[in-house]
C-alpha cells in the first residue's frame, strides 16, 4: 500500500477507529531488512509506532521542523483543537514546501 500509493506512512487505527499507531516506510525497510520473507507475515500491530509525536494544526512549521529533529522522526501526526487527528506532515513535505518557497523569490 505505501508503495503503490507514493506515501511513506500509514496512521493504524483499531477496530473503533481510534488512532493506535503509526507505520512508516522506514519501519518496513527495517523489519525486512531484519526478517527477510518472514516480516511479511507479521502483524502490522508488531511494528507500529505507538508513542505517537503530534502537532497542534495551529503551530508553526518551524515547531514540527524542530519536533523531527528532537526526536529523530519523520512523520508528526497533526492535531486539531479538539484533540483529534486531522492530518500528518512529513519531512518531504516541509522540504517540498521550503523548496517551493525559495522558488517564489
């Protein structure tokens, strides 16, 4: 799914919808690289990331940038003011938009 859809991660919910974790491209490449075949009959639950790092939606870009470095991530799942996950943003992204940035001056 990541790499057919172009994305670098998937937000694992439970079966009540409710954010459980976080599965990035990086913790793919790591289980194979570690398991070979055998990781890909592993349950997604045995390598997702559940200390979820999250953003307020309201905060600025720099804050996220310095929330990755803070804690060696790539990927901040992004929060509204009620609490609720409403989007995530990636270090590709912040970089895309850096670039499209400089590209306007």
């Amino acid at each position: 799914m990541l790499v057919v859809n172009k994305i670098g991660s998937l937000v694992i919910n439970d079966d009540l919808g409710a954010v459980v974790g976080i599965v990035t491209s990086r913790d793919l490449m790591k289980v194979i690289t570690e398991r070979g075949k055998k990781a890909l009959e592993m349950m997604v639950s045995s390598i997702l990331s559940s200390n979820l790092i999250t953003i307020n939606e309201n905060e600025l870009l720099k804050h996220a940038v310095n929330k990755m470095e803070l804690f060696a991530i790539h990927h901040l799942l992004v929060k509204n003011n009620a609490g609720n996950i409403s989007g995530l943003i990636s270090s590709f992204d912040i970089v895309r938009e850096a670039a499209l940035n400089v590209l306007k001056l």
